[in-house]
C-alpha cells in the first residue's frame, strides 16, 4: 500500500483510496501509540521536582507500548552516569537509539532493542515514526535534564543567599547589639558627665554666691570699723590746736576715699539694691571718674529678674573686661549694651582702642589673655559663652551671654538680696 508524508508532522498518514481497511486500522492504530507516548512523556516531563531516575522510570514505561512489537520490545535510558531499563532488557543485534547533549556537556541516549526478528521496515525493523518518535522523546529529556539542571542551580544560588544573608543578618544583629550595648554605655556615661556638670555648676554658683557674701561682710567691716574710725580720726585732729594734727589731714582723707573705694569695689550695693542694669550704670559712672575715658550703658528689652549667680557673674566679667580696657585698650570711649532675647542675656563691653593682639583673641596671651580665659571658663559652668571681635586700631568688643528662664520685671530690678551666713 502506497503512504504519504505529512512534513509538519513527521508522520506517515496512509493512504485509504489504495489500502484495505484492516491494514488503514493497523496504521492509525500504531499512530495513536506513538502520540499517546509523546503526550504522557511531556505531562511526566512537566515534574521539575521528581528526581531523574524516577522520572526515567516513568518515560521508560511508556516506550515499549509506542512500539510495533511491543511483547518483544525492551528500552535503556542512560544519562550521566544514571541508567534505567526495562526488566527484560538484554543484548540484541536489532536496536535504535537516539543520542542526546545537554548544553553543560552531559551526554545521555534512548535505547530500544526487539528481541526477536520482525519484517524489515524503513530502519531495520523500526518504522520511520519510530525514528521521529525516539528523536523527540531524547530531545524532551535534553529540554528536561537542562531544565531541570538550571532549577537546580538557581535553587542552589538561593540557598547559598539565604545563606549568606543569614550570616550577614546574624552578624549586623551582633554588630547592633554591640553598638546598643555601647550607645547604653555612652547614654550612662553621658548622664552621669551631666550629673557632674549640674553639681560643679551648683557648686560654682554657690561658691560665687559664698565669696561675695565675704565680700560684703568685709566691705561692712571696712566701713563700719576701718571708716568711722578714719572719720573719728579726722575729727580729733582737726579740733587740735596747732599745725602738727592739720598736717596729717590730706593723709586721713586720702586713707578715707581708699576705703570707701573699697567698700565699692567688695560690696558692690547697688546690684542687689536697685538690680543689675543700674548697677553697671554705677560701675561705668565710677569707672568714667577713675580714668577718664567716657563709658555709656544702653539696653534693649531689659535684662528681667537674674538670677543672683547670673548677674553676680556677669558684673564681675564686665567689671574685669572694663579693667583690661583701662589697662590696656588706649580707648576714648566705652560702650556697654545690655540685651535680652528669649532665654538669653547678652553683655556686650565694646571700646574704640587699639584692638586685641590675634594670640588674645582666644583669650590665651597678651591683652587680658588669662582675664578673658577665666571669664570664658566661669561662663561655661552656667551654659553661656564669650565672643571676641577685634580689629587693629579699630577697637574691641566682648559679648558675654548667659541662659536665663524668662522673667516680668518692667524695671529690670532684681528684688532678691543675698542672705548673710
């Protein structure tokens, strides 16, 4: 019987005008095996999963029934080492294989043996859709076995980045814990530097407060002691008969206007009488008096209630910059501007003199250096600070600021008075 070739299919389509029926039957018999085979190997081909002999097993059930002889058919799967066959396998001088590569060079074949002599076909005794048939089902397990090897290796670099990810997460937790461990530390540490800070600040405060107090009491002893009996002295000589007494009045005034200069200079009254801006209002008149150089005092927004520690501090520096500049500025004119902003005081001492050398400028030498370093560490302790700008032959100015909670007092009086121990 004359057969056709269907070329898209690869498969012989008989002819039924030229064939009896029994033998047309036959044929589309064996077509049907070839393509039930080709169907069940790529549904169990589809299992990514399943392990290669078991999927070789399962592949190798399906081949003897695709054959024509199926009761003397026997089949071999071989890949990379892995070999599968049917029970009956054995040597046997009909055979058709199909051989097959995968792209990383493992080699594997397909393997079909009758047992016993059939007819003769196009191959031997294998009809050509037997050839295609083995052909398709090697290149399926090539497709698979590659597949299934690029699913390995992809599952294979997940673990080892899951891996990976793990030591370096167990390591950053590590790291973090170590660094909490270490922020703690620093926090303790941190909180207990403050402790000591607060206490020193106390303790300065109260140690200011202490010395002036000595201050005042000295000041009262110089005054109620050493003053009214230089006024008593005065007095005796000039009622005595004679020139001998008169002769030493000039000396008696003289030791009687150092000791009221004293008193000032140790009391220091007026801050806590009638509050800190009239007091550097009397610091500058006495200090206008005593060299001369014209000293002015203007503020903007008052200076409020101060503390006694704060304004304490803040007189004796403006006191001690206004010191430096008698001894040092070579200055016709003074400017003291008081301001406050906030919860900030700021002092600014401000001349129109020679200017600072540059190393006094950080108040480590020359004009005031040590003057200037001392105010900036006694500022410190309170949380304030001192800036310095200055030019040569074109003047100085100090701004001192201290923090200060906010207070309503239009006058800018400070009411409170220290208590005498």
């Amino acid at each position: 019987m004359p057969k056709t070739e269907n070329k898209n299919l690869n498969i012989r389509v008989p002819d039924i005008a030229s064939g009896n029926k029994a033998q047309i039957l036959h044929l589309l018999r064996e077509r049907v095996k070839e393509l039930t085979a080709l169907h069940s190997a790529a549904r169990i081909l589809q299992d990514d999963a399943a392990p290669l002999p078991e999927i070789f097993s399962q592949i190798l059930k399906l081949l003897p029934p695709a054959w024509q002889y199926p009761e003397i058919t026997e089949a071999r799967i071989r890949f990379d080492g892995e070999i599968c066959v049917t029970p009956g396998f054995k040597p046997s001088r009909w055979r058709q294989t199909a051989a097959f590569r995968t792209a990383d060079g493992k080699k594997g074949d397909i393997e079909i043996r009758y047992l016993a002599a059939t007819p003769r076909e196009a191959e031997g005794p294998f009809l050509a859709e037997e050839r295609y048939l083995i052909n398709s089902i090697a290149e399926m397990l090539q497709s698979y076995a590659e597949r299934k090897a690029a699913r390995q290796e992809l599952l294979k670099a997940r673990d080892e980045l899951e891996l990976r990810v793990r030591l370096r997460t167990a390591q950053l937790e590590e790291l973090n814990e170590t660094l909490l461990a270490e922020i703690g530390k620093r926090k303790k540490k941190e909180k207990k530097i403050r402790a000591y800070q607060q206490k020193l600040k106390r303790m300065t405060a109260e140690m200011a407060l202490t010395e002036e107090r000595e201050r005042r009491d000295l000041a009262a002893e110089l005054h109620e002691r050493l003053g009214h009996n230089l006024a008593l002295v005065k007095m005796k000589l000039a009622q005595q008969p004679g020139g001998e007494g008169r002769a030493l009045l000039p000396h008696i005034n003289e030791a009687i206007q150092v000791t009221r200069d004293l008193t000032r200079e140790l009391g220091s009254p007026v801050l806590y009488e009638l509050g800190f801006r009239a007091a550097l209002e009397s610091l500058a008149e006495q200090f206008e008096a005593k060299h001369g150089i014209k000293t002015r005092v203007s503020s903007y927004g008052g200076a409020g209630v101060l503390e006694d520690s704060v304004k304490l501090i803040l007189f004796k520096a403006v006191r001690e910059l206004l010191h430096n500049t008698a001894k040092h500025a070579r200055c016709t004119d003074v400017f003291i501007r008081l301001h406050r902003s906030g919860e900030r005081v700021r002092v600014c001492v401000s001349d129109n003199g020679c200017g600072l050398e540059s190393g006094a400028r950080g108040g480590s030498a020359a004009r005031g250096g040590f003057g200037l370093f001392s105010i900036k560490e006694r500022l410190s302790r309170f949380g304030g600070s001192i800036r310095i700008k200055s030019e040569k032959n074109r003047g100085t100015s100090v701004t001192l600021e201290v923090p200060q909670k906010k207070t309503d007092d239009t006058n800018g009086n400070q009411n409170t008075a220290l208590r005498r121990s």
